[in-house]
C-alpha cells in the first residue's frame, strides 16, 4: 500500500504558503483601499460607537440594581431602562451602517482587484502563459481574491470590533473596580500561553488541511477531464478505490486533526474564563457581605468578564482568516507585480493601411528564461500577396516565426519589418488589426456562431457575415444547424466538430479582412474530406493577402510563392516546390516521409 499522503510539489505549495502577517502584502493590498479611506472613516467612527454602547451595557445593569432595585426607586429603574432602551437602539442603528458600509467597501475592493487582474492578463505577453497554466490564472482571479472578500468584508470588522471591546471593557473594570480587575487579568499568561499554543498547532494543520483539499481537487480534475481514458481502460474500480481510500481518506483524517485542535482550544479559554469568574465571584461577594462593594458593581463585572474573554477567543479564530488573506495577497500582488514583456515604446505610432511587404532581418530570439537560441539568424523576405509555407519538424521554430511576426514576442537581436517599419517602434493594436491568424486548434467563444464569426469586426451586417461564411464553405452547415446563425456555441466550441469549428475561424479571418493572415497547422486536424472544403476556403482566404502557413499537408503548402524549410532554428532551404524537390536536400527528404499523400 502506498503512503498515504499528497505529491511532494503540493505539500511544497503549501508550505511556501504558511504564512502568517506580511507587512509587505498588508501594504500592497492597502492599496486597493485608498479610494475608500473616507468610508472607513466614517465606519470606524460609527464602530466606535457601537463599542461604547455595547460596553454602556453592564453598567446600566449596576445602575438598575444598586439605584432602582436596592434603593426600592421605582422611578429611577424606569428611567434606567428606558435609556438602556435608547442606548441599545442606537447602537442597531449604527451597527446597520456600519455593516453596510463595510460590505459595499468590500466588495467594491474585490470589483477592483478582479479588474485590474483581468487588465493585467489582457496586457501580459505570451511567455507568462507559457509558465503558468490556465488553471493557475483561474485560481488567482477566483480563490485567491475570494479569500478577500472575508477578510475585507467581515474579518477587518471583527478585528477592529475585538480589540475596541477589549480596550473599552478593561477601562470599564478598572473604572469599577482595580482589585477586580487585577484578580481577572491574572489569568491573562495561560491564555495567552493556550492561544500561543493553538496557533502553533493550527498553523500546521491547516497546511496540511490545504494539500489535502489541492490534492482531492488535482484529483478530482484529472478523473473528470481523463474520463474517456479511465473508461477506455476500464479503471472505474482502480481510480475509485485510489481516491476513496487514499486521496478521500487523507483529507478527512487532515480535517478530523484540524477539528480535534479547534474542540480543545474554546473550552481550555473557556475554562480559564471560568476560573477569573470564579475568583471574582469568591472575591466580590465577599466584598459586597463585607459591603466595601455594593451587588450592582459584583453583576457588572461578572457580565464584563465574559465581555472581556469573548473578543480574544474570537481574534484566535480570525488567525486562519488572516493567514489565508497573507497567502491569497501574495499571489494576487504576484501576478499584478509581472512585467509585461512586449511593450509599445514611449514614442510607439500607429501603422498606417498596410501593404503586407514583411522583412526578417539576422532575426536572432530565445525566451527569457532560457539563453538556448530558438531562431538563430533569420534572413526572410515576403512581398505583398506571396504566400509563404513554413515547414519542418516539430520544434524547429517555425511557430516562432510567426509569434514574432505578430509580435506577441520580440526579437533577442535582429527586427522584423512590415512595409519597412520595425515593428518595435509600431503600437500593438495598429499592427494586430490588420492581421488575421488561424489555429490548428481553432478557441470559438460562449455566444451565438454569428458572434464568433463577428469577433473581429464587430461592425460588420449580417449580410457581411453570411458572404463570408459562403465563401470558406461554412454557410451550408450552418443554414441547416437549428437557429442558424443564432445557435448557440457551448464553451470551446464544444458542440460543433473541429471541421466546423475550423471553417467558422475562417469566416471569422475572412470577415476582418487582414492583409497579413497566419495559419497555424489549420488543416492538420480535420479529415479528408473536410479538407476538400477547406481547401477552396483557402484559395478565397488566401487571394490579395500576404500569408503565411504552417502545415504539414502538401496539398496546403504545394502552391506557396515561397517555400521555407525550417531545421533548428535556421532556414536551410527556399523556394518553390518543384525547385526544392529538384535540389533533393532537406525539403525533398521531409516530402519522401512526411508530405507525401
């Protein structure tokens, strides 16, 4: 059997996690608060009002009793509780204010987190996506602000409130009476030594509660999404018995730990509170039989004591909060502190219309976290309309070719050109509006087929949309689809077939009218006969445009103006088919194994 706990990489997660107060994550998530200082002004100020009413309390019981009951005032106890009354209405009042402030502060900070997280990504080159997975991203913008949102909206209350009370509730008792009061607080040095105590032993528990609940979710995601393998193989019994008896098991042992620390902690602080009750009773009342004291002060002390010990009992279980909201902060200031890579420069111009002349020049690239050369020296030339095939073995660099013509990188050394303007010095948006790329995996989003089409122009007419899905071959399926162009296409894309879902990328390039297209091995996943249909797409989508193509078909790549092999980063050969054929080099040895059909 094996041992029964997460992988190494999780439980390491979780330990950089283990935080407890950063004084540097404080001060960067205090940023977000700034704009709604003056609210928090105002809520402190109406908390502080509450405290004073919420610790008026007890002392308008030792009026009752020492100046209405005890003095047989009749009249004096009425008016007591009537302002006890008036008090208590005050303080609900306010408290309502409070409240509501706090939790619109709060969730206008996780509005504006969230939005300049999801500005952030929008701006953050390809190779910060290349690092991190999407489900990482996902979990920085879902969880790890989500963490805030208790934090900001009900844990900062709750802290501010406890440490007032505590504050306010001493000087009451001291106010009552200094004997007392030295009596309650000689307690203080077991609690604090529990709560340390605690701490210590919740902090570990709660990292290994963390791997677990990473572990059963890792877990839990792997069988959903590797379904079709687990039935394929028929491991139903295999996988259920892993994560009942091993993943399942271990989260709930982790929690039963979590809950056993939790169920010692309250009654040991409640025991001590006990114990001060306790001494301050044997005390008190002898105090009042010995009448140095009257009854009145006795029963608001004793109700000042359970005051007193209830906001540190309360600020021990605010830990896990404040530890989750250190780790969550640290992550969140982690993505929005990631340069961006590709940036317009200062003195950046917008590219005018386009021709589509492309240039290469001793183009040189590797990425940043890497010194080994992806693109060594690239010398390649595109006039306006040629077509350009990119071919090569897997990971010779040709996609690279075209990310950097699209500048989603730039150049180590060397620059590229379009109509003779280093891209560098053009803005991003100028550049990518008049360009158009298909992929071999072809990404459609939540809405309707007419939507996704219209990604990229989005003032185009429906009669606009229709010619362009007749012209790629895509207005046939899509007439005979149950809305039409209105259907809706599930999150992917997942209801239509790659075939479909590829020719709607082409209605949707053809429709923004670029006049430099990529296409990323956009015919390598669709069967033969689909590919008859895209290829008379390709002849339309192709016409007027300078283009390059990455394919591994020779039926995409044979009528290319230029043909360039691509082998470790060099080009090694160019040319046209029958040229490249004719030299019997690198070309004619990819098409003896690879193009032939």
């Amino acid at each position: 059997m094996t041992k029964l706990t997460p992988p190494d990489y999780i439980l390491k997660s979780e330990e950089q996690l283990d935080k407890g107060y950063d004084p540097k994550v404080a001060s960067g998530l205090l940023q977000f608060l700034k704009p709604y200082y003056a609210r928090m002004f105002w809520a402190l100020a109406m908390m502080a009002i509450v405290t004073a009413a919420s610790v008026s309390g007890p002392y308008f019981v030792k009026l009752a009793i020492d100046e209405g009951i005890t003095a047989k005032n009749p009249a004096a106890l009425r008016n007591i509780v009537l302002a006890y009354f008036a008090v208590s209405v005050v303080q609900l009042g306010f408290n309502y204010w409070r409240v509501r402030i706090m939790s619109r502060v709060g969730q206008h900070v996780l509005y504006d987190v969230r939005t300049a997280m999801f500005a952030h990504l929008q701006r953050l080159s390809l190779s910060f996506y290349n690092r991190y997975s999407v489900g990482r991203v996902i979990t920085r913008v879902i969880n790890d602000v989500g963490t805030l949102r208790e934090f900001i909206t009900w844990a900062v209350l709750a802290i501010v409130r406890n440490l007032l009370g505590i504050i306010g509730t001493v000087a009451a008792m001291i106010a009552l009476n200094v004997n007392l009061s030295l009596l309650t607080f000689a307690v203080l040095p077991l609690m604090v030594w529990a709560t340390v105590a605690f701490r210590k032993a919740a902090r570990k528990n709660y990292r290994k509660v963390r791997a677990a609940v990473s572990w059963t979710n890792s877990s839990l995601a792997e069988n959903v999404n590797g379904v079709r393998v687990v039935q394929a193989f028929s491991r139903q019994s295999h996988n259920y018995e892993t994560f009942s008896g091993y993943v399942n098991r271990y989260y709930l042992e982790r929690n039963l730990d979590a809950a056993r620390v939790a169920s010692l902690f309250t009654p040991v602080i409640d025991l001590l509170g006990a114990a001060a009750t306790a001494l301050v009773v044997y005390v008190g009342g002898t105090a009042v039989l010995g009448e140095s004291i009257t009854a009145g002060v006795l029963i608001a002390f004793i109700l000042y004591i359970d005051r007193f010990f209830e906001p540190i009992r309360d600020l021990s279980r605010r830990f896990d909060t404040l530890q989750s909201t250190m780790a969550g902060g640290e992550r969140i200031l982690e993505l929005l502190d990631t340069p961006i890579e590709v940036r317009d420069e200062a003195n950046a111009r917008d590219m005018q219309p386009i021709t589509g002349g492309v240039r290469f020049e001793n183009v040189s690239f590797h990425y940043s976290d890497d010194p080994t050369l992806v693109l060594d020296s690239i010398q390649l030339e595109a006039n306006p309309g040629e077509t350009v095939a990119l071919v090569g073995e897997t990971g010779a660099g040709k996609t690279t070719i075209v990310k950097l013509l699209a500048r989603f990188h730039d150049p180590t050394s060397g620059c590229v050109r379009v109509d003779g303007v280093d891209l560098r010095t053009a803005t991003q948006q100028s550049l990518r509006r008049q360009m158009g790329m298909v992929l071999q995996d072809p990404f459609l989003f939540s809405g309707t087929v007419k939507e996704n089409i219209l990604f990229g122009r989005l003032d185009a007419t429906d009669k606009e949309v229709t010619a362009a899905a007749k012209a790629v071959g895509a207005h046939e399926f899509i007439a005979e689809m149950k809305n039409s162009y209105e259907t809706a296409v599930e999150e992917g894309g997942a209801n239509l077939s790659v075939g479909q879902r590829q020719l709607i990328s082409f209605a949707r390039a053809l429709l923004a009218d670029p006049r430099i297209l990529i296409l990323d091995e956009a015919t390598s996943s669709v069967d033969t006969q689909t590919e008859h249909i895209i290829q008379s797409a390709l002849a339309t989508l192709l016409q007027g445009r300078t283009s390059f193509v990455i394919a591994h078909r020779l039926s995409t790549i044979a009528n290319a103006d230029k043909i360039v092999v691509i082998d470790g980063g060099r080009i090694v050969e160019q040319g046209q088919h029958s040229e490249l054929l004719a030299l019997q080099g690198r070309y004619y040895e990819l098409y003896k194994t690879g193009f032939q059909e």
